[in-house]
C-alpha cells in the first residue's frame, strides 16, 4: 500500500446536515440507535451553512488531542460485536450527516477499529446524556479542525469522521494513542485529531479506492459507529 500524504478540511465548524441511524451495537446486536433529523458538516465541505439549534457549552479555542503517543495496535471491537445489523450500505459514495440531540456533553473516551466479514469498522465512545450527530464523508486532503495541519495517513483515500455534541476539556477525556494503525482490514491508519468547537475529528487512512459508508449513533454507551464497505478493487 502507498503512503499518500493528504491534507484535510480545517478552519473552521459548522453543524451537520441530515442523515439517518441504524439499530445494531458494536457491542450487542439488540442495543438501540438514536438519530436526528437534520445536521450540517463544515463549512469547507457543505454547500449550505446554518448555525446549529442550540449552542455547545464552551470549547476550547485550539483543537484538543491528547499528546501524541507513540504508534500502537488500537483497541479491537469487543469480540460480540456482530457483523450484521445496522442500516443498510448506501448505494454510493456521498458523505453521511446527521444532527445530534441532547445536551452538548459528551466526552470522546475511547477509539477502536475491528474488522468484519465485508466491512471495517471504527467506533468513536463517549460519556454524556446526549446522542452524538455526524458528518463523515472522504475528502482530498487531511487536515486537522481549527489549526489546519495537514496530517500524513497510510491508504489511498482518506475518510474524515466528525461526531458532533461533544465538549473538551472534561475529565476522563480520552488518553489513548493518537494514531492507531491496525493489523489487516481496509482501514490502514486511523488520527485522533480531538475536540474543536463541540466536534470531535477523527482522520482514516483506507486502502483502496472510496467505497460506500454506513453510519449510526448508539446508547448506554453513546457511540458513533462508522462501517467502511471492503473496497470491490
């Protein structure tokens, strides 16, 4: 696989853009899903840009990822994660939005990566009472959220993942590594790139062409979900 140096959206937030969840867990095949009806993306990627509903608490003024750690294997999915359920794959490649609801208060406390019988799978878990939104979509280049910098990911196509209603500083918030870089599977290389302005940005380095994405939100505890199809090359 090459390395491609890619360089992502950055600047600035904005909110996200409507999309729509499934109903299975990364964890438990019987845990329920929460989604909102509209969303918006950033505004460096969405052609239409309104002010969020309710306002996040306050944020920090720099983006917010832990200090970078050296390069480990990343957590796996628990081993009951199942490899089926959930909404369907979409029929193409267009980036996924979806608003979150309730209070602006979930803290990032985990990122893991499993795969699975025709797709991988990134889990972004969180504390809080509210149900995260989300704009995932591929880009071009990868840069981080607020500062601009670019970051260098392995794969040939770089998937940018934002979950929004989060908040930074908080206690408990994630500490794990930066970049993890798993061990088979589509995703080649996944950034932790931290909490902006109520987003949390997550980079994706995958191997092989963009493919179809699902995403949806979970409960107890509230989790992101993001399943990248097995590129068809």
């Amino acid at each position: 696989m090459r390395r491609a140096t890619t360089a992502l959206l950055g600047a600035v937030t904005v909110p996200l853009l409507l999309g729509s969840c499934g109903t299975a867990s990364d964890d438990t095949s019987d845990a329920g899903t929460t989604s909102a009806s509209t969303t918006q993306r950033p505004d460096d990627q969405s052609t239409t840009a309104d002010s969020p509903t309710s306002d996040p608490t306050t944020e920090p003024t720099t983006p917010s990822p832990t200090t970078e750690a050296p390069t480990t294997a990343p957590t796996t999915s628990p081993p009951e994660d199942p490899t089926d359920g959930g909404p369907a794959f979409p029929t193409d490649t267009s980036t996924q939005f979806a608003e979150s609801s309730g209070e602006w208060d979930l803290v990032l406390t985990d990122v893991r990566v499993g795969e699975h019988e025709g797709f991988d799978r990134i889990v972004l878990e969180f504390t809080g009472t509210g149900v995260p939104g989300w704009s995932v979509g591929w880009v071009d280049r990868a840069r981080l959220d607020g500062s601009g910098e670019a970051v260098d990911l392995d794969g040939d196509a770089v998937l940018d993942v934002y979950a929004s209603g989060t908040t930074w500083p908080a206690d408990g918030y994630y500490d794990g590594p930066q970049r993890l870089e798993p061990d088979g599977g589509e995703v080649d290389d996944v950034y932790v790139g931290g909490t902006f302005e109520g987003y949390t940005q997550v980079l994706a380095g995958i191997d092989g062409d963009p493919s179809p994405v699902r995403v949806f939100a979970l409960a107890d505890p509230p989790r992101l979900v993001v399943d990248v199809a097995d590129s068809e090359d």
